[in-house]
C-alpha cells in the first residue's frame, strides 16, 4: 500500500514494515472536495489526492499475504465511501532503491467531487470550514504536515496551510 496524506500517520490496518518511497506520474495534491470524513456537502472540506503529473514522496507499506483481503477491504471502505478515488496498483521506490508494486487511490478527475487546482486561499477557507465524520480539516492538514516533515518531506503549501490564520470579517483568509 503507498500512503501519501493521513494513511501515512493513520493507516488503520496491520502492517509488516514501512519504508519511505516515491513514485512517478503523481502528485499529492489538496484537489478533493471532501463530503464525509473531512466535510459535508454543504460544508465541504478539502483533502489530499494522488493527481497525475510529477512524483510524490510517501510511505510504502508491506502487509502480510494472510492480510491482504482484508486490508484491501478495509481500505475500499475508508477510502471509496463516494467513489473519488480510484483504486490502481503502482510501482513504488523505497528509499533504498527497491521498487516494489503498491495498493494507492488515485483521485478520478472526471467525479464531481474532484476540485483540481484551487488558490491557496480558497483552500484556505475550505479547510477552515471543514468537518467531518473524522474531525476537523484543520487537524488534517497539521498532521500530515507534521508526519511529512518527521520523515523529511516538505510540502511548502501544506506548510503554509497547516499554519492558518484567522478569517478576517469580510470573510477573506490570510494565508501566511
């Protein structure tokens, strides 16, 4: 499995061994709309993604063939609770230079829940109003900041996000 947002510091599933690594052709990206664990319809939050384009640093996760059912089924149900993300198999690259085939969830740009490239301060405002079944966006974006940089991966818009200040009165965010 190749985590890149909160599977990294949340994965919810048992795991044989962890290992930092990349993969080619996508992105991490704040570009989903979150209805569920991080917003409502009404409300929406937003919350990473894997988009195509570029390479994304994360973590690369081994489990155990006795294990693999039913993380996968666990997986499905967290992560495809509105279908925005597509499950695929990928070729991850640990750190220390074994490639290996990874379990992600690729963001489906054709959903309605897919938000693309948003300004900094639209994201902004989304996270400051999102909530969910699983907390607040705020605590979203901090931690996956937060384990980003334990691990050595800095996310300069992450950074600036995790870090928000106070909406103004005309309802504008600065974004520091």
């Amino acid at each position: 499995m190749f985590g890149y947002g909160s599977l990294m510091w949340r994965p919810g599933f048992d795991f044989e061994e962890q290992h930092l690594a990349y993969v080619q052709g996508y992105h991490r990206s704040l570009c989903v709309f979150s209805h569920v664990h991080r917003g409502t319809p009404d409300r929406p939050g937003i919350v990473l993604g894997l988009d195509r384009g570029g390479s994304c640093r994360g973590v690369a996760f081994r489990i155990s063939a006795l294990r693999r059912f039913v993380t996968l089924e666990y997986l499905r149900a967290r992560e495809q609770v509105t279908a925005v993300y597509r499950e695929t198999f990928l070729t991850a690259t640990l750190d220390h230079g074994e490639k290996v085939a990874c379990a992600a969830y690729i963001v489906d740009r054709k959903h309605h829940q897919y938000a693309g490239r948003l300004p900094e301060t639209e994201l902004a405002r989304l996270i400051l109003q999102g909530h969910g079944i699983s907390g607040k966006n705020t605590d979203y974006v901090t931690a996956t900041n937060q384990h980003l940089l334990a691990v050595g991966v800095k996310d300069p818009v992450l950074a600036r996000l995790s870090n928000l200040s106070s909406t103004s009165a005309s309802g504008h965010v600065t974004v520091p």
